[in-house]
C-alpha cells in the first residue's frame, strides 16, 4: 500500500503563508529563541547577494504570497517505508513504528545530477544501486526536497519523514539537494538556487523552530562528538564536498538573521 499521496495531502501544511514570518512581534527580553521564532522577531530580514532577492516572485506565488513548493512524490511503498525503518534501528538504535521525527538542523546538498528528472528518477528507486554505501543497508537515498536550478522547490516526502541523505544526521535533519554539481573550488548551482534556499530554510524554520543548525553535507562529520551524532557504525562515511563553501556562504549571509548555528569548530 502507497501511502505518500494520503500523507502529502495530510501534511499540506507545509505550504505556509511566510508572510507571518516577517510581521514582527513585541518580544520581550525574556522571550526564548523558540518563541522569537514564533512571534516572527526572528527571521524578519529580507537581504540580498550578489543581486539576488530574497523575495522574488520565482519562489513565492504571485497570488497569495506564500513560498511555492512543487510536491513531487517518490515511490514509497511499505517495503521501503520498513527498510528505512530498519536502517533507523540499526545505525541510530531508535526502534520506531514510523519515519517521523522532530527536526533539529537543515543540511544542504548537491545532486551531481545536472536535471531534475535525473535527480528524481535515483530517488524514485526504492533500493539503492550504489556500491559505497549498499553494505550499509540496501534502502535508497532519500531527500525531503529538490531544488531545480531555476529554483523550483519540489517535496519529495513528507518534510517530517526521515530521509537518508547525510550519515550520523538522519534522524535530526531536513536535507535540502541542489540540481547541479562542482568541484572543491566551484559549483554549477545558480543565484535561484540560493534565493530558494533561503526562501525554503526562513519558511521551515518559522514551522519548526527546534531547528538550530544550518550545515553543508560537506561539514556532517565535525559533529562526530557532537550530541547529535547518532551514527553506531564506526566505519560507515563517505567523504563529501557539496554544496561547496561559495554556496554556504552565499545562504549563511542571508539568513544571518535567524540566528542558525554551523558545524561545531
């Protein structure tokens, strides 16, 4: 039985009116992070780099204001719903009865596909065929959402389902992939890229504020000693370099405002 379609149209919260997140709140000096979030005092800031809006209409529809986000459903069946299951017990020690999880940080990736019907079509499987990680369970690769280069948000799973997509992380992160590719010193993501991202990122921290952490999948494994770090296979990683730091750094300027943490030093 598939269940993705009943769970999308139940969680179709999702597409909220970000419009809450700029109207700012009487916060007092004793209000928390969390209830800063909430009341919008954080989160309010609409900066630019390199010329690049955050408040473009290519990401917002020009109706109602609200970020516009494309579902786009993976195969989910119940045999890939308990292979993920079972990778969760097995690499985190968490025996759950279903993939939903309280987020904590938001981890940015590339595709290294250069199409978003590529990207699809490898998440889409429900086993993975790749050699480096298959001895570590044969569930796919998982990612809640895709963002194509001219920076259409597409949501492959429900947001609150746990995806596999950055070791040792999973069980506390919303991944974000990226159509498009690079080296160590440059990248083929676009400025629609980023001004999705930080559209994505304000609006998914304002839904969920025990998000703290805004990371690239290249720095997952500074948390190695972190208490976020759920990993118990001690030789399962993979060496990563995406997004890349010019892309990091072109996102973190323009959130600064929401006070997200990085990777530990």
């Amino acid at each position: 039985m598939y269940r993705s379609l009943f769970a999308f149209i139940l969680i179709s919260l999702f597409t909220v009116n970000n419009s809450a997140a700029g109207q700012s709140g009487a916060a007092s000096t004793g209000e928390t992070r969390t209830e800063r979030i909430r009341s919008g005092t954080i989160g309010t800031g609409n900066t630019s780099v390199g010329g690049v809006s955050t408040g473009s209409t290519s990401v917002r529809d020009t109706g109602t204001g609200q970020i516009r986000i494309v579902d786009r459903p993976v195969s989910f069946s119940e045999r890939r719903e308990a292979g993920m299951l079972r990778y969760i017990e097995e690499h985190y020690g968490l025996k759950q009865s279903n993939l939903e999880f309280t987020p904590r940080m938001i981890v940015l990736h590339w595709t290294e596909i250069e199409t978003f019907e590529g990207t699809f079509q490898t998440f889409n499987q429900e086993t993975t065929s790749r050699t480096d990680i298959s001895g570590a369970g044969d569930v796919n690769v998982s990612i809640q959402f895709v963002v194509d280069r001219d920076g259409t948000i597409y949501r492959l799973q429900p947001e609150n389902w746990m995806a596999r997509h950055v070791i040792g992380l999973n069980h506390v992160s919303i991944g974000i992939e990226n159509v498009g590719t690079g080296t160590r010193s440059s990248d083929t993501l676009t400025d629609a890229q980023i001004e999705a991202n930080v559209l994505l990122i304000r609006d998914l921290i304002t839904r969920y504020p025990t998000i703290e952490y805004v990371i690239g999948h290249h720095e997952y494994q500074r948390f190695e000693n972190d208490p976020l770090w759920g990993e118990l296979d001690q030789g399962y990683r993979t060496i990563k370099i995406d997004p890349g730091d010019r892309f990091m750094a072109a996102v973190r300027a323009q959130i600064r405002d929401l006070e997200m943490k990085g990777p530990p030093k």
